[in-house]
C-alpha cells in the first residue's frame, strides 16, 4: 500500500501572495513609511519640500521644544544612550523613580509604573490581572494593543466578551453573561484613538460598580487634552477614584517613547513583580524618560497650550463641518473625515500630500471596509495659517472627488 506523502507547503507562501502594497505603490497611492526629513512640529520637511503635519499625536508639540530637548541631551550626558537592562535587573536610573513617583502625584494615584511602550504597558495589563476563569470585558473598537494584550491573556486561560463601541446597554449585557463569582476587567480606550470620541464613562463606572467589576482605561489621546490640567478622561468626569487603572504612553503629548500605568499600591506591586513586559525587555532610555519629565513640567506650568490644541482643533472641525464634510464625533484633538470608500480615501490622501497637506488615511485592515477615513490630528503649536491651509485643500480636493459638494 503506497501512503501519498502531502508536500509541506512553504510558510512563507502567504508573504510571496502579498502583493497589494505593491499594487498601490504602483499606483503611486501609497501613504505609509513616508521618510520625514526634518520636523519643527506642525511643519515637516519631506523630499525637500515643507509640509502642514496634520496626522501627528505630538498634541502640544513638545517634541519640538527646547527645554524638552535639552532634558534629554543633560541625560544622555548623564547615564549613556540606554540602560541595557531590564527595569528589574541593571536597567533602572533615578529618573525612572522620579518620574514614577511625579506621574503617580499628577495623576492622583497611588503608585505608577514606567513601561518602554504603551504597548507593552497593555500587555503589562491586561494578561498579568485577568488570569484563567477572569473575564476581560472590551470595547469593539478598543485600540489594537489593547486587543493584542487580550490575546495574550486568552492564550492563557482568561476569557473575553466584547460590547458595542461605547453602547452601555450592550455592556450590562455582556456583563450580566459572565459567571457571578468570576473576576472581571473592563478596558477600554479613554479617548478612542481613530474617532477622537470620548468614552461614556460615568455610566461605565456605574456598571462595574453594579457588576463588581475592575476599570482600566487606556488613556493615550486624552492626556493634555482634556480632564483638570490635561489629566485625562477620568479627570474630565470627576471619576478618578472610581477608575482603577489608568494607563497610557509617552508617545503622543508626552513627546516621548514608553507608557506608564498608575493605580493603588498593591496593583503597581503585583504588576512590577509579575508582567513579562516589563521584566524581559529594556527599560525605558533616559533620554525618553527624561524628555517626560520635561513636558510634565510643562503640562503643569502651561495650562494655555491645552487651551489651545482645543481651540485649534475645534477651528479646523467647524470649517470641515461648514464645508459639508462627515465627521466622527469628537471634541479632542482628532478630527476624522469619514471618505467610506479604500480608493477615494488614498485619492484624497495623495491629493491632500501634494498639497503639502500630511494626514493619516485609514483603510483595510484598520478600519471595515465602508469605514475609510482621513484621520486629522492637530497640535497647540499650529498657527492659524497651518489650519487655514488644511480646510482650504480638503475643500478644494473634497469637491474635485465628490466627497462633498
Ligand atoms: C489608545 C492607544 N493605546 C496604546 C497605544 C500604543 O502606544 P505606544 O505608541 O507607546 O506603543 C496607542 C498608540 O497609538 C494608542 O493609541
């Protein structure tokens, strides 16, 4: 009897079938990887020529201030480039414990704990608190690291329901599903990220008290831009207490790389002791940590610029919204224009960045389809002129596409 023996098919067949990066390269649609020359803030330099950045989540456009960019050059002169260790071996300096301890007072919590990226600070979340027979309760459209570190929990035992994007009728529904006696995390972004929508927040406080459930929010677009002094969602209601965790990265208003995570003694304990992403990778640079200290100072000192990203944003989305245009709803700092179409959304893309017009297209996979969208995000630092110059290109591409009117 002869056994016919399958050929093992090549893993890497699905990379040489992968072509549609380079279909809409071909095209000359593409919008990502774009190499930016220099950066002042709300101006870049791209292939020799200026560009308004509408796309950055640089909200009070710190990374281009001198105070901050000295803080990191005085570190580096101070401890080296990097700590070449993880924060619980070799790889804490001082600035890690004064920022953690800064962090933990600005935010009203006990205790905070740095992370190298937001992104693992989900993973540092997430996995390490909701163990086999827990429950992670998660908002559909909840930002991707999020749903990466649920993953990782899942792999491991936990369980996970999802509720409707931000549908408090939907999440006593799925909260009423899970066992009575298990434990159960709710996460969900502060400030979602591709809407700029705020999370309805007091009523999700009052479910998990209902159902007995933990809170953590992930409040990455939401510091600096709204809450007492730039401090966030649970701020913006008056719910700080009420939210067990709070976590977010230094990667938007912070002007910086890492996360943090601030909550009551025992959990920053228990964390710091058991999350693999913060055990087994590199403490954050002090050049990234000392850049923190600087633009908290700054955030303290300079409430205006809150005040002013505000402004700016709200001037941008009333000359959208005058001109016809679909927006998502938000009143952050993200203004994002629903196309609902992949083609006409790279269109408009290309069209706004030969404009010299730099914002974020959002299509397949990261948005369903019929969801396409031109993601805009403005900074305290943009001057009138930049924003003029926004509105008046997506107008002027708007009408030529049939977007609108
Ligand atoms: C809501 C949210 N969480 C986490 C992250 C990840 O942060 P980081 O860039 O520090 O990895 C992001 C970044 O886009 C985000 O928007």
């Amino acid at each position: 009897m002869s056994i016919t023996v399958e050929k093992t098919k090549d893993l890497f067949k699905k990379c040489f079938d992968f072509t549609l990066a380079d279909e809409v390269k071909a095209q000359g649609l593409y919008p990502y990887f774009q190499p930016i020359d220099e950066n002042e803030g709300p101006v870049v330099c791209l292939g020799g020529r200026k560009l308004v950045m509408a796309g950055s989540n640089n909200y009070l456009g710190l990374t281009a201030d001198p105070r901050v960019k000295a803080s990191s050059i005085k570190a580096i002169n101070k401890y080296g480039t990097s700590c070449s260790g993880s924060r619980y071996m070799t790889g804490t300096v001082n600035l890690h414990i004064e920022l953690e301890e800064k962090l933990a007072d600005f935010f009203e919590k006990e205790r905070c704990l740095l992370f190298s990226t937001g992104y693992q600070t989900g993973q540092g979340i997430i996995p390490t608190l909701v163990q086999r027979g827990e429950y992670i309760v998660s908002d559909r459209d909840n930002h991707a690291s999020l749903v990466a570190a649920s993953v990782m929990a899942l792999g491991a035992g936990a369980s996970q329901v999802r509720y409707n994007h931000n549908n408090m009728e939907d999440l006593e529904r799925v909260l009423q599903k899970i066992p009575e006696s298990a434990g159960r995390l709710i996460v969900s972004d502060g400030v979602f990220s591709v809407s700029g929508e705020i999370v309805n927040l007091p009523e999700l406080v009052r479910l998990a008290r209902k159902y007995n459930a933990r809170i953590v929010i992930d409040d990455a677009h939401a510091v600096g831009i709204i809450g007492k002094g730039g401090r966030g969602t649970p701020s913006e209601f008056g719910l700080v207490e009420e939210v067990d965790i709070i976590m977010g990265t230094f990667s938007k208003t912070f002007g910086s790389l890492g996360g943090y995570v601030v909550a009551e003694r025992s959990v920053i304990n228990y964390i710091k002791h058991n999350a693999p992403s913060l055990i087994f990778s590199a403490s954050p640079t002090p050049a990234s940590v000392a850049a923190v200290l600087a633009t908290l100072d700054i955030i303290r000192s300079e409430p205006e610029l809150q005040a002013k990203v505000i402004a700016n944003t709200d001037y941008v989305r009333q000359g959208l919204l005058a001109a016809g245009f679909t927006l998502l709803p938000s009143r952050t700092a993200i203004v994002t224009v629903l196309i609902a179409d992949q083609m006409k959304t790279l269109f408009f893309w290309k069209k706004l960045f030969e404009a010299g017009v730099y914002v974020n297209a959002f299509i397949r996979p990261g948005v369903m389809p019929g969801h396409e969208a031109l993601r805009t995000s403005f900074m305290a630092t943009h001057e009138r002129e930049h924003l003029d110059k926004v509105i008046t290109e997506f107008c002027t591409i708007g009408r030529e596409l049939g977007v609108i009117s």
